[in-house]
C-alpha cells in the first residue's frame, strides 16, 4: 500500500519506506524531473542549492546570479499562477508568473 501526500506542489508517494518525490511530471513544461539544483548565486564558494521547477530554473538562477534571493518559487504546474517569492531588506516581493493560458 502507497501513501500519498504532496510537497511543493507535486504529489508525492509513500513507497518501500522512503518518499519517491523524482516521479513527477510537471503539466506545465511536460519534465519528468522538474526539481533541480542550483547554486544561489552560481560563483559563490560555498555552493548553496535549492531545488527549483525546470521550467523557472534558467530565469531563477538569473536572478540568484545578480543577488537576488528567491524563496519559494513555482511555475504553478499548469494548474496554479506561477509565483517567484523575492527577498530584499527583510521584506517579500511576490512576482506572480504570467498564465500561459490567459
């Protein structure tokens, strides 16, 4: 028997005790794996990740590159309005993500 839950937007299962969370399939951009890792900022030395949707990863990296820190992104899957949660000065910035279908 599988458990299912979800975790950042994707549902997950519950399988021969550990979560199998790289069987996904985003609506949006159709990538079997859409969680991926990338350093925030890419030259920095002491190689922070976060695991970003495939289809936000290049515009996301972008940002982190030039200082700015994301927190929470999604590309909304297909279903929901994509979101890019931004950090400066102790406030957050929502960027809401233009729906493809609109």
């Amino acid at each position: 028997m599988a458990i299912t839950s979800h975790s950042k937007g994707h549902e997950i299962k519950y399988v021969n005790g550990e979560w199998e969370k790289d069987l996904v399939t985003c609506k949006k951009c159709g990538k079997k794996n859409v969680l991926v890792n990338l350093c925030t900022p890419r030259h920095c030395s002491n190689l922070n990740t976060a695991k970003v949707d495939a289809c936000i990863a290049p515009l996301i990296q972008i940002l982190n590159d030039f200082g700015v820190k994301t927190r929470n992104c999604c590309c909304g899957h297909g279903e929901y309005q994509g979101i890019i949660i931004i950090e400066q000065d102790n406030e957050r910035i929502d960027l809401k993500l233009k729906n493809d279908n609109s």
